[in-house]
C-alpha cells in the first residue's frame, strides 16, 4: 500500500513506537488487540495515549519557571480534503463491524492509503479506496477494486485476517503494507523506511480519533473532520 501523509500526535507516539521497531518481537510477549469499538479510549495494544492533561500542568509549570515557548504557529492539520459520501462511511461502518473492527481504524486506514478515492492506483498497482493489490485480489475474491463497497469488504476482511495472524494493530498494518511474509520473516515490523512510515501515521490518526471522539460514530467524526475539526482533544484545565 502507499505512504501519505502528516500525522498528529507523533512526539509522543513516536517514542512509544520507536521501542516497537527497535525492540518489540512479533509473538507471544505482545499484548493482545484492543479494536473493538468499545474498548477504553486510552489504550492500544498496550501503548498508552499522550495524558495531554498531563502535558498542560508541565507547560504551566514551565511558563511559572520563565520558558518561553515559541510564538510560532502549530502547522495545521495537512490532510486534503475528502470525498464525503454517506454510503461509502455507510460501508466503512458496516463491513468493518462485521469483522470485528474498530471502524475508526479502518476509517484513518483508508485516508491514509487513497484519501476516499475510489478510483486510486498506486505506482505499485494497488487499487481502490483499501489499495489492495492484484495478487491479493486474487486471494481475496474480488473482482472489482474500483467498486467502493467490494473494496471496502475486501479490505477489512483481509485487515482482520492480519489481526487475527499477528495480533496487534501495528503488526497487522505492518503486514497490510509489506506483506505477512515480511513482518514474519523479520518477527515484527519490517525494517522498511516506508512501512514505518506508513504504520505511524496509520496509528497516530488512529489514536487522534479514538481520543478526540471516543463516542461518535464514523459519519459525525467524517462530518467534524471535513469541517476543519482537528485541533487537540478537549481536556480539563492544568
């Protein structure tokens, strides 16, 4: 599948992947999945979410102890504009309950892969909203990538097939881009610059979502995104 785009909360995230590159083996010491739409908010296959109350009270106390912070803008939210369409959010919605999905995973899966564009086709050749390649395809049964709700069927079905293989997100994500042979052979995330890449942005729009709209459902989150929505998540006052 294809690298895009920036992310959020990558500081903080990028640390607690970073052990995951450099240390976390694939199998049986790994946390088991946390994906259903119910699970806590604040908790990934055992990576914990930025406290971003946390993180207030010690710029309070920074500011009290004379730090100055830069007067630079944050850079806002990079991400394009998206296709908002009811049925294709229908879609996401559905097929990833029915596999057992959180469909806020496969919703920051998709943005990242084709920006809801349907008719997408990487330079590698995957195709359709998931990108799903041709040999997987093959495996898959489907005969119309360009087809949104095929697409969409096809690719959570092959997500959770990843779920079910490797256990984690980040390991099935891993093997959603590089395949299951290459997080097999190297028992966890390939050492792939762009898998990498592909796996932290995937996750770090992931865990935006789950703490931003820990109750929404996928058609209010598009709604909220697609007006500009994607500043931090509210929390109490340091």
């Amino acid at each position: 599948m294809r690298p895009a785009r920036p992310f959020f909360f990558g500081a903080a995230l990028a640390l607690a992947l970073g052990a995951l590159w450099g240390g976390m083996a694939l199998a049986a010491a790994a946390p088991r999945i946390v994906t259903a739409p119910m699970a806590a908010s604040t908790e990934i296959h055992g990576i914990g979410l930025p406290d971003p109350v946390a993180a207030g009270r010690r710029d309070a106390a920074l500011r009290q102890a004379g730090h100055k912070f830069s007067d630079k803008k944050t850079v806002g939210c990079k991400y394009p504009e998206v296709i908002a369409d009811a049925k294709l959010l229908g879609w996401v919605n559905s097929y990833s309950k029915k596999h057992g999905l959180d469909p806020r995973l496969v919703y920051a899966l998709i943005e990242q892969e084709s920006r809801f564009n349907a008719c997408a086709v990487s330079p590698k050749g995957a195709q359709g909203l998931m990108q799903i390649m041709p040999d997987t395809q093959k495996l898959l049964g489907l005969t119309e990538p360009f087809n949104p709700e095929r697409n969409i069927a096809a690719g959570t079905q092959y997500l959770r097939a990843m779920l079910d293989k490797f256990q984690t997100e980040v390991m099935a994500l891993a093997a959603y881009n590089a395949g299951p042979g290459a997080v097999a052979k190297h028992g966890g995330v390939p050492p792939y610059d762009e898998t990498k890449d592909y796996v932290l942005k995937v996750v770090d729009r992931y865990f935006m979502l789950r703490l931003r709209y820990p109750d929404e459902g996928i058609g209010v989150i598009h709604q909220k995104l697609v007006a500009g929505d994607a500043g931090p998540a509210k929390t109490e006052k340091p």
